[in-house]
C-alpha cells in the first residue's frame, strides 16, 4: 500500500537562482585559496544555463555518482585525518565542494534536475519503489550545496567582515528569489536588514562570549591542570592528590643506527624560578637560527661539526611548536622545517606543517649552548629557605667542593626516598616539599627534580628545572624509539666548572612503574600510530621522491571510471525532448532511401505543407497516372519508418527496388 | 522499560518533527538544518568563521517566526465531502473558504488535517511496518519508522495542502482538495489549517480551524472471475421474501384457506369478505442459488495486510456477483456471528461493503464458531467460498468439516510472499493460494486452475 505523509507543507526545494552557485564557489575559492578550481568549478555548474543538450542519467547512474562521492569523501576523510588528526575536520570541510560536486554536475546535466533522496540515503534506496513520496522524491541540492559552500569557505578563517557581509549577500540573494510575493518588496527588505543587522550583533557577541568563556577556564585549568609546554611557564603536580597518569600515545619517534647504552634525555625546556609549584622564566625570547645557504638545514654552532645523527619524526598539532632535542643538539634538517628558533634557556621553537613532520637531529660531543648562570638560578622561595638549609646542615654541604656536593645530594635522594606516583595526603600550600623531605619521602619526578634544585642551591650551585623526555623505549620491530607521553620527564641541571650538566635523582624505577598502567590495548594503538606515521609522513630529504600523497593517486581510477560514465552516456538534446521530458527519441527509418527522390520532387515542384501526408502531397503535385507509382513505395516508406516490428533490411531492399523501377519507367 | 523510555521521546520526537513540517517552508527547513551544521563547525570562533553564517541563520529564523506573531485572520471553513471513498483511490472534494477579514488575502495554503492519534504502547509493540525487513538493523531495533507507519495507519490518509492564490475581502473561495485514503473504514477529519507565510518565506504563520466530519473509505475492489461451481438451486420455503424474513413476495400463486399458523398480512381480505371464511395468498415456493461467503478473521500473527486482501476480496466478490435470482451470504465471525444476505429486494453491495469497511481482525482463535455458524447455514447454501487468512491445524479441521457437506466449496488462503505451504494439501482440498503481492494475478488464473 502507498504510504504518504500528511498534515505537511511540505514543498520540495526549488533550485538555486541563477549565479548564485558560481557567487557561492567564488566565496569558497577566495577564503581557502582554491579560488581557479572554484571559478572553473563555478562557471561549469552555471553553463547548463546557456545550452541545451542534457545528460540523461538513469536513477542507479545517480546511486553510482553518489557511492562515488561517498567513497572520496571516506578517502579524504583518512587521507585527512591520518595528516591533520582531528584538527583536519577543518581541512575536510574546506574540500567538501570537491567531494560533492559530482552530484552537482550530475543535477545540472541531467534532465531530470535533481538528485533523488534515495541516491543520497542509502536507508531509502533500500526501500526502493515501495517507500512512500514523502521520503522517495526529487530535491534540488542546489540550494544545500551554496550553504555547503560558504561553510566551507569560512575554514579560511579570513577577512572576517568581508566574509560576513558576503554571506548575508548571498543568502539573502536566495531569500529574495524565495520571498512570499504578496508582501512589498520593502518590508522584506526591511526584514532582511534588520535580521543582519542583528546577525552581525551576535556573531561579535559569540567571539565575545568566547575570549570571557576561555580566560575564565584558562584560568581554572592554570591552577589545577597538569604541565603544558611553555617556555615561560610550566606547572607541576607537586602538591595535587591522587595517582598521576599518563597516556601510552606516542608522541615522537627517534631512530638511531644503533640503540642507546642508556636512555637519552631530550628536553623541551629549562626554567629557573620555582614559586609555589610552579616553575618560570623571566622574560623568554627567541632567535631565529639562520637557515644553511641551499640546504634545508639549521646550524646551531657553526664552527661544530656533527659528531652522530638521528632521524625524528614527531606529531604536530600547531604549525609553531617547542620540540624536545637533545642537550648538546648541533644541527636541525629536514623539508618539512620552515624555521628554527632557541632560546636562551634551551627550548628549541620549529615552525612546521602540522601533523607528522620528520627531521634530521646531528649533535657534537660538547654540552649545550644555555645562557650563563644568573642570580635566579641560585634563589630559593623564602617559605622552603629554612627546610633547605636544615637539609644542607644535616648533609654538611656548605663544607664540601661542588662535585662533592653533587654525590652526596645525588646519594642522599638514593639512600633516603622512593618513587610514587600516588599521593593521597593534602598539605598546607608551600609546604608541599616540606613534607617530601622531612615526612613522607617519596613522590615523583617532580618532586626529586624540584627538591634536588633547590638544595644544590642552597650549596651554592645554579641549578634549573628542566622538563622533556626520555627515550628509552626500543621496538626492535620499527627499529625505532617510541616515546610515548609516560615518558614525560623531568630533571635539571647544574653549572659546574663553566658547562651546564645534567642530573636526575629521581629513582630509575620510575619508568617501569609508570609503564605498569598502560592499557591492553596498546600493542593495537601503537600499530594505528605506525600505519598513520608511515601512510602520512614524508621524507627528511627532499632528494626522495614524496610518498605521503599516495592515498590520492587512488583518485586517479575513480576519476577515470567517472570521466567514462560521463563520456559513455548518450547525449540528449533539452529541446527535442521538452514534450517527453526524460526518454530520448529514437527515429527508426530515418535513413530511408525514399528521402533524397522526395528532397528532389521538392525542389522541383513544390514543398510539403506542415501536416500533409506523402500520399495526399504526391497526388496533389503529380499527375494520377504517375502518383500512382508512387503510393506502393510510400506505403513501403511507412511502413519501413513507422513499424517497429517490420524486417527493415527487407524493407529498406524493397524501397530501392522500387525506386530503380521508377527510374527506370522514367 | 527501555522501550517505554524510547516511546515516550518518539512522541516528542513525531510531534517535533510535524510541527516543522507543517510550519516552515522547504527553504526554512533547510535553513534551520543548516543552524546546528554552523554552529559546531563554529563552535571556536577563531577556527572558522562558520559561527557568523550560524548567526544569521538563527537571526533569520527568529525574525521569521516573530513575524507569525502579527498573523490575525480570520476564516471560516465549508467542506463538501463524497458519501464514499476507496482505499487507495484518491477522491477530491471541495472546501470553500470564507475570508471574514476587512483585507484580500494573497498565497493562502489550505492544510486540511484528519485526525491523528498517537497509538498506545501496545499498539505500538503490536503494529508491524510492511517494509520492516528492508529497513537498516537500527530502524528495525529503534523502531520509530514503525511508529510512523503506525500512526499513518491510525489517521488513514494522506490530504495534499492547496493554494489559494487571492480571496476578496467577505467573499469566498472554493477550492479542490485531494486525499488518498490508505484504510477503509470512517476517516475522520479534525481541523483545517489556513497558513501563509511571512515575507522571508521561511516560517508559516497559521490559523487553526475547528471543522469535523467522517468520510466512509470501502475496502479496494479487485476484478474477480465469475463464480462458476456447479453448486444445484436449493428450496428455500416461502420464496425469496422469506428467506429474507423481510418484504413481499412477488411470486403470487393462488388462494387457499386459512390454516393455523399463517401470518396475518397473508390474509386476502377481499376474499374474506366476499366468502365470510378467512383465505390467504399462497406464494410459490423457490428454487434459487444462494452463495456463501465466509471470512476468515482471526488473523493471529499476521501482518493487517492479509486481513486487508481477504477483506477486498471478499467485497470483491460480493460486488461482482449480478445474477438475478441468487442471494449472497456474507458470513464472519467477530464480537458475534455474522450473516448478511444481498440480493433482489435485498441488502445491496453498497451496504455489504459498509459493513466490509468496518470489518475488524480478531486475535484469538474463532474457528470452532465458525464451524458451528456453517453448519447452520450449509442446507441453505448452494455454494461456499470461504476466504482464509491461514492454513494451520483449526482450519485444516474446518477445512475437512466443509468438504463432508457435499456442496461445491472453493478455499481461497491469502498468504505472504515468504510463506510456503503443503503442497500435497493444498492439491487434495482443492485450496488457491492467493499472494499478498500478486492479487489480481491469482485472481485471475482463479478458475482457469
């Protein structure tokens, strides 16, 4: 039984007025740069308007058209997402008038007009003809396809008033075409100015809504979130209860030519003010490395020579990153780098691609390039002086040389504390290392590195926190370095002799411990993690030929088989089928032998009138004797040209024949 | 619980979505679901600058609906329905329009409205979609596809809103609305809406008005073969009137004396007088045919499809029947045991198909009722056709009942597509299958077989 809706309005969409889509793709083109393909995009869907031939596309031509467009829209999406991660949502959106523009093209070229819904949900397709008329009907995605556009082009993120009053154009371009015709021209025009002008309210209202939204969460996050990288700033967990944990994500990859003997640290940034569980440098500033003359390579040091190399392939979410390198790095090279910036306390800034990036690291054999010692390197908050002081008395350092001091403070975190990532006890704020030294201790990386700096300080020795990773994870499978976010580290140094030095006291069972809580599933992610790197990364060099688009040349076949769909369909002409509206006209007998003699007769006495038959213009232009021949090769014609079931081989034969015999009686 | 749960939102969900429907234009609907789109593509006003069309587009459509706010028109409504309808047919009638405003009116949309009821959870759980097994696994589980076909059952047609392009002031407008039913039965019409839409031509604004009526839907008819079973002409006492206990006969005989016993109106008055001895009219006795018709209505499991097919064959064969001095009996057991008789001076098709069109499924088995019902009335019957909605054990029995009665009988069984049957018992009591999805075609071949 035929199923309806009712109690409906419902009145399908009408298709978009003329220009509209071409103003939309320009809209597009502009704001995402793709601004060629979108007015050759543009002026393709427009053309139907000026021509008359139509495609004529069956129902499964359109189902076929519209898997098609699914199956690049899913490849896109991994392509996508295995380069930008979920930052390429964005990206996606930005390329949605590709993935749909063959259904465009179909719509605009083919004579029905429009897409039907089962072609665009699968769900009705598999109902086929027994779904009812409210969910199987003709729609037009013209109208979609504009909005599709302009959101799209607002990826662009550009020229934000530009693209606000360019929106309001265009839509209210469609509402003009769509406006109930019994109210004035005016008050439509008032409506539309006054939606707009309060539009326009709102949109700075949403900006504004979110600048007070984010301070007031950034701020919540600033005191009770875990580290982030800054080089100003960085947060501990020193006084936070509950168990620390971090995920098994891989956050970088190192490969070596052989494994390390012990792990390498690789550090991210070094701070020398510590305030309430925070640490912080003052006034941090970068200089940009001065790239190597054609080459692709940043020099550190340029009177060093790199003493060994590794290849890192690290995950970016932002084009402009703080990357962990190793303490005495000499070189950074790789085609994916743009620029290179350090600063004075050791942080290493890139400006790259997001999404996996490789890059070359070569390092010498001295240590690092930090900025000399200053007074805060030596300063001690004034709630831990007397705890620190205690320690140092107990310890007996204010009598021993820097490097003893070194041992016995290194000794004394050794013999005295154990590791813990858990902390179940609240204390008094500032007070937090108080407790780890004299009550409890144990803690975690933090707590040691922390602790150890202030105490060295109190000896007399600058010391700064620093924080990085450390690689110690081999998988002999990738023959790789994995460093997942556990390995998250922190430690510090010390200045001794005129060189900066690192030290770690944090307990070395650290690393097992935190690598107790990963998940089953990590063997699982850890391969989605290879397959992502491997299918969207590129190559260090750019000698090598790039094989990070190879997803795209599954394109190529797809586009091939549409171009062929496209070219193998039969054309039809809009005009000749205007009365039909979808099947094409076949002409059988149209090459009957009969119509050069009539063209001649023509010619030669006197045209057909509209509407007169063969037979009645025969006899009116010939004498009876010599029309009569005629009237059994007409009947001949007829039935040659108007009976589809005849033998038209016969046929045709038997019209020569006879027309050889007129010749020849003449 | 769960399924409680999911239908209490379904209600929310169904009345949500009728409301969009019946209130924004198709370029309004586009642009309400163009909102959301925006607005999570520009949930981070500094990622994209999708939050400015999210902006605009909810403008828009709040100063559309502000405008439905100013909409205060008057009118009156006048339909003119047909005294019946068929299921599946579409059928017109006309609505005049009264615009009581001091204005014209200019692109008015009649939405004629039948009465939509929500079904209960019972009936939800019982209702089944014809396309369920087409549907993807999620449908199918959620169920809410089922629902809507359930509540569309429930209204039983679909009515297609019309324009009125211009109504002067105090004048009217008759305009022609058309509606398909999809069930027999009474439809019943509940309110007329007269909508126009605001300048944008985005959101309707609309007037509700109250307007009643019930409109009979008969079932669909299906071109039957004429009966052909060699079923003899059977007496039947005091002729036609008789065996319909109502009306005068017109087979007049002779005169005879009275005789206890006889009724009153037979008296020949006239003769009474003149012999002073009461004499009554003697009818001649007749020998006619008469058919039966049996209806099978306990449907137990199946879907209401079936029982609509052996409804529209039934009434089918009861229109198709012309002969003159046959009588058909349609028999069903419902509440209670049925028999209508139509014929010469009798009950028409029309009013057999009144009653086809009210004919309601029952679930729980009435065969053995059934079997009593036919054996009071086989004696009268000349032939039976009994319409069955299954072949299971009860009516196999009835089955072996009907042929030890010696009269011609021809079992129809209206089965779904997927159902397979006993060959070997089908062939032995002579039972015609007739699938639900080639009707007319097993019609057809009928009596040919």
């Amino acid at each position: 039984m035929e199923k309806l809706g009712n109690n409906t309005t419902t009145n399908k969409l009408s298709p978009a007025p003329p220009g509209l889509i071409l103003a939309s793709l320009l809209l597009w083109g502009w704001q995402t740069e793709y601004l060629l393909y979108a007015v050759a995009m543009g002026i393709v869907l427009e053309l139907p308007l000026f021509i008359k031939w139509r495609i004529d596309f069956t129902d499964k031509d359109i189902n076929q058209l519209a898997d098609l467009s699914g199956v690049i829209f899913f490849i896109l999406t991994v392509y996508v997402f295995m380069n930008y991660s979920f930052q390429g949502i964005f990206k996606i959106l930005e390329l949605m008038p590709f993935v749909l523009f063959l259904l465009m093209l179909a719509q605009c070229y083919g004579v029905q007009n429009g897409i039907k819904t089962s072609a665009l949900f699968i769900s009705i397709r598999r109902l086929g003809e027994n779904a009812g008329p409210d969910v199987l009907y003709q729609t037009n995605i013209g109208l979609p396809y504009v909005f599709i556009c302009m959101i799209s082009a607002s990826s662009g993120n550009k020229f934000s008033d530009y693209f606000f009053a360019l929106c309001a154009i265009l839509i209210a371009w469609m509402l003009f075409t769509k406006r109930t015709r019994h109210f004035s021209k005016l008050i439509w025009l008032a409506a539309v100015i006054m939606a707009m002008i309060f539009s326009y309210i709102t949109q700075n209202g949403l900006r504004q809504l979110q600048n007070n939204s984010e301070a007031f969460f950034l701020g919540l996050f600033e005191q009770y979130g875990w580290r982030s990288t800054n080089p100003d700033y960085t947060s501990t967990s020193i006084g936070s209860l509950g168990r620390l944990k971090l995920s098994d994500r891989i956050v970088f990859r190192v490969k070596t030519d052989k494994p390390f003997s012990a792990p390498l640290y690789f550090r991210e940034s070094a701070y020398s003010i510590y305030e309430y569980g925070s640490w912080r440098n003052p006034n941090v500033e970068f200089d940009v490395i001065v790239k190597t003359a054609n080459k692709n390579e940043w020099r550190f040091n340029k009177n060093k020579r790199d003493t060994a190399t590794m290849d890192v392939a690290i995950y970016l979410q932002d084009s402009s990153a703080i990357i962990p390198v190793p303490d005495n790095i000499n070189t950074l090279s790789g085609k994916d780098l743009i620029q290179v910036e350090t600063s004075i306390y050791g942080s290493t800034r890139i400006e790259a691609r997001e999404g996996w990036i490789n890059y070359r690291l070569g390092y010498a054999t001295d240590d690092f390039i930090d900025m000399a010692p200053t007074d805060n390197d030596l300063a001690i908050p004034s709630g831990y002086q007397n705890d620190f002081k205690q320690v140092a008395t107990q310890l007996n350092l204010y009598s021993k040389t820097p490097q003893q001091v070194i041992n016995t403070v290194r000794q004394y975190f050794n013999d005295n504390f154990y590791y813990s990532i858990t902390q179940n006890q609240r204390y008094t704020k500032g007070k937090y290392l108080t407790r780890f030294l004299f009550k409890d201790k144990k803690g975690h990386c933090e707590y040691f590195a922390t602790a150890t700096a202030l105490l060295l300080r109190e000896a007399g020795i600058p010391t700064r926190y620093t924080i990085g990773y450390s690689v110690q994870e081999y998988s002999p499978w990738q023959k790789t370095y994995l460093v997942r976010a556990r390995h998250a580290h922190s430690w510090l140094k010390y200045y001794l002799d005129g060189a900066w030095h690192n030290m770690d006291t944090t307990p070395s069972v650290w690393a097992p411990m935190e690598a107790e809580d990963r998940t089953l599933l990590e063997p699982l992610m850890d391969l989605l993690s290879w397959l992502r790197y491997k299918t969207t990364s590129g190559d260090i060099d750019d000698k090598k030929e790039d094989t990070s688009d190879w997803l795209l040349w599954l394109l190529i076949p797809l586009g091939a088989y549409l171009a062929w769909r496209f070219y193998s369909r039969q054309r039809v002409d809009q005009q000749a089928n205007k009365p039909t509206g979808i099947t094409k006209l076949v002409r059988y007998g149209i090459d009957s032998p009969i119509y050069p003699l009539l063209k001649q007769l023509e010619k030669e006495v006197d045209s057909k009138q509209p509407g007169e038959t063969l037979s009645k213009w025969i006899q009116r232009i010939l004498p009876a004797n010599k029309a009569e021949r005629y009237y059994n090769i007409i009947r001949l014609h007829d039935r040659y040209r108007f009976n589809p079931g005849s033998d038209k081989v016969l046929e045709k034969e038997l019209i020569i024949r006879s027309l050889a015999l007129l010749d020849k009686d003449e | 619980m769960l399924r409680r749960l999911l239908f209490a939102n379904f209600k929310l969900v169904y009345r949500f979505s009728q409301w969009l429907r019946q209130r924004f234009t198709a370029t309004g609907i586009l642009i309400l679901l163009i909102i959301p789109i925006a607005g999570v593509f520009g949930f981070d006003t500094r990622s994209t600058l999708s939050f400015q069309i999210f902006s605009i587009t909810l403008v828009l459509i709040i100063t559309a609906m502000s405008f439905s706010l100013f909409f205060r028109s008057k009118f009156s409504i006048n339909r003119k329905l047909p005294d019946y309808g068929s299921v599946g047919t579409p059928l017109t009638y006309s609505c005049v329009v009264y615009n009581k405003n001091k204005t014209a009116k200019r692109c008015l949309l009649v939405i004629d409205e039948l009465k939509t009821r929500f079904p209960s959870l019972n009936e939800f759980t019982k209702a089944k979609d014809p396309l369920d097994k087409k549907r993807n696994r999620i449908d199918r589980i959620i169920g809410y596809p089922r629902l809507v076909n359930a509540i569309q059952e429930l209204r039983g047609g679909s009515i297609k809103p019309v324009t009125i392009d211009y109504i002067a002031e105090h004048s009217e407008h008759e305009t022609t609305i058309e509606l398909t039913p999809l069930r027999r039965g009474y439809l019943q019409f509940d309110k007329t809406r007269v909508a126009q839409a605001e300048p944008l031509g985005l959101f309707q604004s609309q007037k509700i008005i109250e307007n009643k009526d019930n409109l009979l839907i008969l079932p669909k008819l299906y071109k039957t073969p004429k009966l052909n079973l060699h079923g003899k002409r059977t007496y039947h006492h005091g002729g036609v009137s008789n065996a319909s206990i109502v009306g005068d006969s017109q087979e007049f005989i002779s005169l005879r004396d009275y005789n206890p016993g006889d009724p009153l109106r037979s008296i020949h008055w006239r003769s009474f007088a003149k012999l002073n001895k009461p004499i009554v009219k003697e009818y001649q006795d007749e020998y006619f045919t008469r058919y039966g018709l049996l209806l099978d209505t306990y449907l137990q499991d199946k879907t209401d499809l079936i029982f609509e097919d052996a409804v529209s064959i039934a009434a089918s064969f009861m229109t198709a029947q012309k002969e003159q001095d046959a009588l058909l009996d349609l028999m069903f057991v419902g509440n209670n045991t049925y028999r209508f008789t139509s014929g010469r001076g009798l009950a028409g098709a029309e009013n057999i198909l009144e009653i086809l069109a009210c004919v309601e499924p029952v679930y729980e088995s009435n065969i053995a009722q059934v079997k009593v019902m036919i054996k009071e009335v086989s004696h009268e019957c000349s032939v039976l056709i009994c319409i069955l909605l299954a072949l299971d054990e009860s009516r196999l029995a009835l089955i072996r009942t009907l042929t030890t009665l010696h009269i011609p009988v021809k079992f129809l069984v209206v089965t779904e597509a997927s159902e397979i049957m006993d060959t070997e018992v089908l062939r032995k009591h002579d039972v015609h299958l007739i699938g639900h999805d080639s009707l007319q075609q097993d019609l057809d071949t009928l009596w040919k077989s």
